[in-house]
C-alpha cells in the first residue's frame, strides 16, 4: 500500500512539474513574442522616419527641378546645360532608389503584421501609397523632360542644326504599389 502512495504522489508531482514546464514555456514564449514584436514595432517607427525624410528631400528636389528646369525651357540654353540637368535628374532617381530601399524594409515590416502601436499600423497603411506617387511623379518629371528634349531637337531640325541631345533613359515605369487599381501620382 505504501508503494501505490508513493507511485501516486509521484505521479502527481510529475504531472504538476510537467504542467508547470509548459505553463512557464508557454509564458516565456509570449514573453519572448512581445519583445520580438515590440522591437519590429521599433524598426517600423526608425524605417518609416528614414522613408519620410527621404519623401521630403525628393519633394524638395522636385519642387527645385520645377522651378530652374522643366518650368522654363529656353532652347537656347538647353544644349549647354544638359549635362548639368541629366546629372539632376540621375541624383533625383538616385532619391527614388533609397526610398524604394526603405520601402522593401517596410515590406518586410509591415506585410501581414498589425502591432499594438496604432502609430506602426498607420506607417504600415500609408508607406505604400507614398511610395507609389514619389514612383509616378519620377516618371511624370522624366516625361516632361523628355518632351522638352523633343521640342529641342525638332527645333534644331527646323533650323537644319546638327545638334540634338538624348532624352533621359530610365526602367521606371508607373505603378500601382498598393494594389488599389488607381496610380496615385498621376493625375497630375
């Protein structure tokens, strides 16, 4: 009789052990799970920062590409400062090329997460839709450009002039990031 005690009450302390183990796994787990999430949160919050510089210094570049070049076109004057506009333009898609950085990072971040920040879920909604017009306003910029490098050149044809200039080449192309079906950015 006394082994049978003595076989229950270790089996029963086996079981509280076990029963404790898993408890304590299951706790350290979460534990584990909201330091991982709270520090994705973190990286979101610091990627999303970088990201929304960048838009600014793009939105700062565009608005100054605006004012001193595809504004005012003097053809002219275009033949002596192409190599100056075409090294603008290469800098301005070397902007959209951080940006889409930042944006795959964000990708990584953001898809099929929801954090307990509403300030993350809200970066994560929005980052997309930002990308897409800094895209579409490059591709609009690129094609005015190049619009004026046509009138350029059937200038120069017209005066039966030897000089023409390239237009600038790029794979961008519009998008539609956020899979809305409406390219933001190109209403304009």
């Amino acid at each position: 009789m006394n082994i049978r005690k003595l076989a229950y009450g270790l089996m029963t302390l086996s079981f509280i052990l076990i029963v404790s183990g898993g408890v304590s796994s299951f706790v350290f787990g979460l534990q584990k799970d909201r330091e991982v999430t709270f520090k994705r949160q973190c990286d979101v919050n610091d990627t999303f920062e970088a990201f929304s510089t960048n838009t600014t210094i793009f939105e700062n570049v565009r608005d100054e590409l605006y004012n001193n070049v595809l504004k005012t076109v003097l053809l002219d004057s275009m033949y002596a400062e192409d190599k100056e506009v075409k090294e603008k333009l290469s800098n301005y898609e070397q902007l959209v090329d951080e940006l889409t950085k930042s944006t795959e990072e964000l990708d990584r971040l953001c898809d099929g997460m929801i954090y307990p920040d509403n300030v993350a879920n809200t970066r994560c909604k929005n980052y997309k839709s930002i990308y897409e017009q800094v895209n579409n306003y490059f591709v609009i910029d690129i094609g005015l450009y190049n619009e004026n490098i046509k009138k350029y050149n059937d200038y120069q044809t017209s005066m039966n002039s030897i000089y023409r200039l390239r237009n600038y080449e790029t794979e961008r192309d519009f998008i539609d990031y956020n899979l809305d079906n409406h390219f933001d950015g190109k209403e304009e």
